[in-house]
C-alpha cells in the first residue's frame, strides 16, 4: 500500500497487509518517550499543518503512571491558576505525533487540561514506523480494548492527582483508530461527560480477547452522550453501517448523534494529509466545541 493511500481504500483490518517483522530491542514497553515532529508513516508532510503555539501553555511530555510501569503522554493546559476540565486526546494509528501534540495545544487554549497519552507504548513504536501495513500488522492490531481503557483510565487518575484539572467534567475526543476508542471508553467509563469520535470504525476490529466486541455491536447500550463526525466517501465506514448505528444509539438514549460530511473523506480533520478538507474541519471542531460545552465539559 502506498503511504498516502492510507484514509483512501479499503483495508481489511482482520488481515492487514503483511509486512517484515519488528523486534523490540526491549521486554516491557517499547515507547517510554515521546518522538518529535511527525510520524515517519504519515509523511510527507504538507505546508497546511497546523502549528499551534505554546504561549499561554504549559505544554510538554509527562510519564503517566500505569498497572504495569509508566507510558508517555503530551499534555497541554493554560498556565494560570485554577482547575480546568479534562480532555483526553485519543490518537490516530500514527501515535502521538506532532498533529496529536497540537490537537493538545488547541484545546488547552481554550481551557482545557488536555492529554494524549501513548496508547502503543507497549506494542511498538509506530513513529519510526516507515509504511502502514507494519503500523496495521505489528502493532495495531495487537491492541487490546481492556489495556486501551485501562491505560485511559489511569490517564485521568493522574490528570487528577495533578491538582491541575476538574476531573468531574472530562471529554475524550479520537481521531480514526482513536474515534472507534470513543465509543469504547464511553462504554466502559459511564462517568465520561461525553465524547467525540472522528471518523472511527464501527465494526471489523473484532478480535477473540483482544477486541470482543466493536460499537456497532454495544451501541444500544452507551449511557455516554457520543458526537460521531463521519465522512460521507469513507471507505471505512459504509453508510448503511452509519444508519444501523444511529438506530442502535437511539435506542441506548445516550443523547448520541452522528454527523456525516457528504463529499469528505476519512482523515478530513488531518491537516498535514491530503485527505484534509479545511471547511469540514472549522465546522467539526465548532461541533465538537458546542457538544462539550453542551455537556458541561
């Protein structure tokens, strides 16, 4: 598959393309640090990304602590005194790169503790990671929705124990791979404000132990009020399966909705891909942006 590919055709998830073999040089964690700049697999980069300053900020690398050791996480929040509401960032395939690290840093300008943490930092290190069929093959598809919600839960204990965030008002917005942990955390989490999920797949991640079960499966039963933005020419995500959704999450009474954008496709909030489309992205993150505040978040 062709890198820029990626958002543009189908992949069977089940059986993602084969690629060489990647051995941790390590037991344990893989990832225990952040890379800079962006993910080798998402490049090239175009001129239109999106580079928001840390003025106001405080913004960095932080180790949070989990079950079984320590994962890396960006974290970005405004500098003045106070608690602010909690925002956990939900990377794409491609880690928390340098477009995740921003997605942080927009959201702390507008007030909130906003925090990615590496949700890979087991599996392998995607940054290095030069084409998405070893991205798929070594490492996404080998991680679990247990470890991905635990992992998300500690995020929020250590967002708490800062001192610096209200963690009684906490959204989770994802993005692709992180779009489909949305709907995911608000099942497990029913404490979640709400939540928005970008473009996430609502089924064929489903694996025995790993990932029992995909939204499309639990929909009718998320109490968490989810905003689902989906493209209208992704090839992800059938609209037949968009329709089946909206039904089933009408009939959970979450106060869920879903938004299609006719003519975009998957990844149109990416701003450093070709898939970027600027209109759909503006509106999406007013939507997001009134959804949470909708939500007390």
């Amino acid at each position: 598959m062709k890198i820029m590919d990626y958002g543009l055709k189908a992949i069977d998830f089940q059986n993602p393309p084969q690629a060489p073999s990647v051995h941790p040089s390590r037991r344990g964690f893989v990832v225990t640090s952040l890379a800079s700049g962006f993910a080798l697999a998402s490049s090239p980069v175009l001129a239109q990304a999106i580079v928001t300053d840390s003025k106001g900020l405080v913004a960095g690398e932080v180790s949070v602590p989990v079950a079984d050791g320590k994962i890396p996480a960006y974290r970005a929040m405004p500098a003045g005194p106070g608690k602010f509401p909690v925002m956990l960032v939900v990377q794409e395939i491609f880690g928390v790169h340098e477009h995740i690290k921003d997605m942080c840093r927009r959201y702390a300008k507008q007030g909130y503790y906003a925090i990615a943490p590496e949700m890979f930092a087991r599996q392998g290190d995607v940054s290095k990671m030069t084409d998405i069929p070893t991205i798929l093959s070594q490492v996404v598809s080998k991680v679990p929705d247990a470890q991905v919600c635990a992992d998300l839960d500690a995020t929020l204990a250590f967002a708490r124990a800062s001192g610096k965030a209200d963690a009684t008002r906490t959204g989770l917005v994802g993005y692709c791979w992180g779009g489909r942990t949305a709907w995911v955390y608000a099942r497990h989490n029913s404490k979640l404000n709400a939540a928005v999920a970008y473009y996430g797949l609502l089924e064929s991640l489903k694996a025995p132990e790993l990932r029992p079960e995909d939204p499309i499966d639990f929909a009718d039963q998320i109490k968490v009020p989810v905003l689902g933005l989906y493209s209208g020419i992704d090839a992800f995500v059938k609209q037949e399966t968009i329709a089946k959704m909206r039904g089933l999450i009408n009939k959970g009474g979450s106060g869920s909705e879903i938004v299609v954008f006719p003519n975009v496709d998957h990844g149109f909030n990416a701003d450093y891909r070709p898939s970027y489309d600027k209109s759909a992205a503006t509106y999406a993150q007013k939507l997001a942006n009134d959804w949470f505040k909708k939500h007390k978040v």
